[in-house]
C-alpha cells in the first residue's frame, strides 16, 4: 500500500483516461476536469478503457509520485459517471486495488458470546 499521511484525500477521476499518459499530462487533467490541485498532497486514481489498468498520482512534497497497477485477471471497479471526480476513503481504496467492489462492501457480523 502506498504509505500516505492520514489526512490525505482520495479522488477516481470518473471515466476513462488514456493510460499512455505520465504525471506531467495526468496533472493537467487534473486541474482542468477535476478542478483539483495536483501538488495538493491527495491521490489522483486514473482507469484505462479496458478496465484492468489503474495509474495514481500524488505528490508528497518531495516530488512527483505515479503508481501503476495492472490486474491480471478481472477489472477496477468505477463509477459509472462519464465525467467528475468521485472521493474514496483509504479503506475503499485498499479494497479497489484489490479488485473488490468497493462501492457495496459486505461486512460480516459476528454473534458476540456470552458466558
């Protein structure tokens, strides 16, 4: 996982990105469709038309982060907005970088015992 301060945002830019894309171009989008900040600090997660291919940029005051994960069997989960910004937890981007679907996470319940 990426070792990210605890009061660090998390954005899906709805949609599809073109995955040739580095920081620099990633940036920009950014900035024009999201209306973000790219050197705010907070995590930028792209999707690739196929849907098995994710790209995250974050600056962490040092310099310029991107991150890469291809899945090898299976999609990202997205939303289905063609355009915008969606915000995840940290949680809900464990479980995307997983594969699971984030967006209906099942919790268990256990039965406390007594005696």
């Amino acid at each position: 996982m990426i070792p990210v301060p605890s009061n660090t945002r998390v954005w899906l830019a709805a949609g599809v990105t073109d995955m040739r894309r580095g920081f620099n171009t990633l940036a920009a989008q950014t900035e024009r469709e999201l209306a973000e900040d790219p050197y705010s600090g907070h995590l930028f997660v792209f999707r690739g038309r196929r849907g098995d291919l994710l790209k995250i940029i974050w600056w962490d005051t040092q310099g310029a982060c991107l991150f890469m994960k291809r899945l090898e069997r299976g999609r990202f989960v997205w939303p289905a907005a063609k355009d915008g910004k969606v915000h995840l937890t940290a949680a809900q981007l464990s479980m995307l970088l997983e594969g699971i679907d984030w967006r209906t996470p099942q919790r268990t319940w256990r039965p406390t015992q007594t005696g």
